[in-house]
C-alpha cells in the first residue's frame, strides 16, 4: 500500500492484531484475582443486559485518517458502550495512578472545552476516550513519517463493511501505535456470552 512498505508500522500478520478498543490505560496488578472477578462479572453483565445474541459489529462504516493513523469506523451500538463503560466503572480503581497523569499532546490542540473534559476523563479513570468519548474503531495504518500518503491511501481505497461477532473480550499487551501484540494477552479472553 505505501510507497515505501516500510512506513506502515503495524504488522497484523506477525505482530498486531486487529481490535476494537473497549478501555485503553495501564492498570497495576492485572492479574489480581479482585481485578479478573471485577472485569469478568461487568463484561458478563453487561452483555447479559445489553447485547442480543448474535451480537453483530458493523466494521468500516467509514474510513478516515487521523494523525498517524488511518482507521475504521465500528458502528457505536448500545452493546459496545455498555462492555466500555461497564468495564472502565468496574476496574477504575485498578488503574495505575501514572495513568492518571500523563496528558497526550494531542489533547491541547482541542477546543477548550473538549479539552477540560478530556483531561478530567484522564484524571479520573486514565483514559480520555471513555464513555462519551468512546468512538470504536479498528485501527488499519500507521505511520509517523508520511501522514500525506496515509491519509491519500484511506481516502482512495474503499474497505467494504463487514460484521463481526462480538464474544470474547480480551486484556492485551499494547505496542507502538497502540496496538495489541500478537500472543501477548495479559489474561484469558472473557467469554462474555456465557451468562446468554
């Protein structure tokens, strides 16, 4: 796709796998037993309440490039916030405080005041794209060296729309770009469909 191959930055036959982000910090103990129970009975919950089986995600509604980053829309569904704000209410108190802390660049180019809500998102539960900013997406393209010809290609191929079940929830070691890495879960995937 890019000129130079070696600009794209993720590698989704060796290295990353495609996701849809439900909640993205660090949190301190991942493997405490008090963070698998919190994490597991909110997911279970809130599919339980909120997600009909088959449960369908509706993948590439749009495309766009952003930054260094070239994504697609996942249709927002009633279920998809309920799993994200179900899990950033359930294990906000394991979050590592330095997440709490730390405000990306990006932020301050916002207006004012998207820029105060997002700060106080972080400050609270380490994240500032939960609840209402929670905008599902898959993320296709990186690359920090030439967002013009990122932003040509999203916008000159056309991916068609697919659906994707949604059963498995699961915790992942994230790399450059935020991408999960293959082969490095943190935990189990959460079978969300079990109480269903």
């Amino acid at each position: 796709m890019f000129s130079n191959p070696a600009d794209q930055k993720l590698d989704f036959v060796n290295v990353n796998d495609p996701h849809v982000t439900l909640f993205l910090t660090t949190f301190m103990d991942i493997n405490s037993p008090d963070f698998i129970s919190a994490a597991d009975a909110a997911l279970k919950q809130a599919y339980a309440d909120s997600c009909s089986p088959p449960t369908n995600m509706n993948i590439a509604v749009s495309q766009y490039a952003s930054g260094s980053y070239g994504m697609l829309d996942v249709e927002l569904t009633a279920c998809l916030q309920s799993l994200s704000d179900s899990l950033v209410t359930a294990t906000a108190k394991f979050v590592d405080p330095s997440a709490k802390e730390y405000i990306p660049d990006w932020i301050y180019n916002l207006p004012e005041d998207e820029q105060a809500e997002k700060i106080d998102l972080i400050t609270t539960y380490g994240s500032p794209n939960v609840f209402s900013g929670f905008a599902p997406h898959v993320t296709l393209l990186a690359d920090d060296v030439n967002t013009t010809e990122l932003t040509g290609l999203m916008l000159a191929n056309t991916v068609p729309e697919v659906d994707s079940l949604v059963s498995l929830v699961g915790f992942g070691k994230v790399g450059s770009f935020g991408s999960v890495l293959k082969n490095q879960d943190l935990l189990p995937p959460v079978d969300v469909t079990e109480n269903k």
